[in-house]
C-alpha cells in the first residue's frame, strides 16, 4: 500500500486537525503546519498515538518562506508530497 504525504495547514484544530486524523487512519503521512507552535506539538502527539506519523511545521500560510519550509520538511523527511 501506497502511504501518500500531505502538508496540511491549521493542523493544530479544528477541520484541519480532523483532516490529519482522517489522512493518518488512511496511513498518509503528515507535515502539520500551523501558528500555535504548543498546540501544534499536542496535535503531532495524538496523530502518533494514533499510529500515524506526522511532523510538525510553525508558521503562517500567508508567509512564503514558512511554506516553502513546509514543502521542504515534506521532501527531507518524506521523501516528496502528494497532497496540499
């Protein structure tokens, strides 16, 4: 089986956080990106726990270098990126 990597932004709750749950139980694996560095880590930690690996990325999506950073953490610890 094919394990998909995604970025997805406002990982840290809300709709974002339930796209991470949903893309963990289908085995993706995760860049979180979102403002809250502490509420961001937490997230990581459950999406773990739930078996599913993930990796967390601080910044804004209105910033261009935190999203490219965003991309580059998806292909250094991922190797690539599927879905955004």
């Amino acid at each position: 089986m094919t394990q998909p990597i995604a970025i997805v932004t406002g990982a840290s709750k809300g709709i974002g956080f339930e796209v991470c749950k949903v893309l963990a139980e289908e085995s993706a694996r995760i860049v979180m990106m979102a403002r809250g560095e502490v509420e961001l880590e937490t997230s990581v930690e459950t999406i773990a726990a739930m078996g599913g690996r993930a990796v967390a990325v601080a910044g804004d999506v209105g910033m261009r270098e935190d999203c490219e950073r965003a991309i580059s953490t998806a292909r250094t610890v991922f190797s690539g990126l599927d879905i955004l």
